[in-house]
C-alpha cells in the first residue's frame, strides 16, 4: 500500500485528501455544522442528565417557575433558535458561523428533548410517550453525525466559483 501512495507521488497524481482530525482542519464552511452537532448531542445527554436530577429531587436542584408557572427548556430553545436564525440572515463570516453552530445545536437539543410535549401538549416527559423525544435525538444525532462522517467539504474548485456559479479569474 506504501509502494501504491509513493507511485501516485511519483506520478505527480495528488494523494487523496485525508480526514480531518480537528476542529481547525475543518473546512471553514462544515465548522458550524460540525459545532451544531456536537452541541445538540452534548446538550441533549446533559438535559436528559439533568432532568433525571431533578425528577430524583437529588440536593436543591428543581425546575424553573417564575409566578408559580413552571417554564419549560424549550421555551429557551425557540428563543436561541430564533436569535441563531436573524443573526445567520445578517452575518456569515467563519467566525460568526461556529458560535452559530453551538448557538443553534443547544437551541435545537432544548426544543427535541420536549418534542413529547409539543405534540401532546401535556408534560409526559416521564411517561411513555416521552420516550419520542429520545428517539428523534438519537435519530438527528446518528443521521447528523453521518452526513457529516460520510460527505466531504467543497472542494478548492467549488469554493472557487463566485455566487453567479462562474469561475473567478486568478
């Protein structure tokens, strides 16, 4: 195999492209997608975690009420899904796109994990039902995860090409 890759140099072929291995070696483009991902499945394990503790009664951990009303997590969830969505209609620098990336995978993972509830309209988190919840996570997580595994990132070529799809001149 060694003697194969050290034909293809030989040749002046190029080598074919490796995986990458960290975040910077990410293509500028997939970052944000990459970040979107890892927040979702962090998040979502996290509040699943969390609401365990909660429905435990372990140590002064409990929900959040304000005015004897209990405030579900997906409310935040919309809320940062909205902001992620009029900062991406204003701003689409590398920089803006990971923070963009984290901000919306948590918004997203805070919304799934009471998906049982939005379709219901009444808390089963802890019944049945709320098993539906789970399940799309680890769908959007396993599905997510491979695209992301399983597609490449424009090429040099494609990026490239200008918004009008020709070729910009050197």
């Amino acid at each position: 195999m060694a003697d194969e890759s050290e034909a293809h140099r030989a040749e002046g072929e190029a080598s074919p492209a490796r995986r990458p291995r960290r975040l910077r070696e990410v293509h500028p483009t997939r970052r944000g997608l990459v970040l979107a991902w890892w927040s979702f499945t962090v998040t979502f394990t996290v509040l699943r975690l969390l609401t365990w503790v909660i429905h435990l009664h372990v140590s002064r951990i409990g929900n959040v009420h304000l005015g004897g009303v209990h405030i579900h997590h997906y409310l935040w969830g919309i809320l940062l899904l909205a902001i992620v969505g009029a900062c991406g209609l204003v701003e689409r620098s590398p920089a803006w796109r990971v923070w963009m990336g984290v901000a919306y995978g948590v918004g997203l993972a805070l919304v799934v994990d009471e998906m049982a509830l939005l379709i219901d309209l009444k808390d089963v988190y802890w019944q049945t039902q709320g098993g539906s919840s789970v399940a799309v996570a680890l769908i959007l997580i396993g599905v997510g995860g491979s695209v992301l595994a399983l597609t490449r990132a424009p090429s040099a070529d494609t990026s490239s090409r200008s918004a009008t799809g020709t070729r910009r001149e050197s």
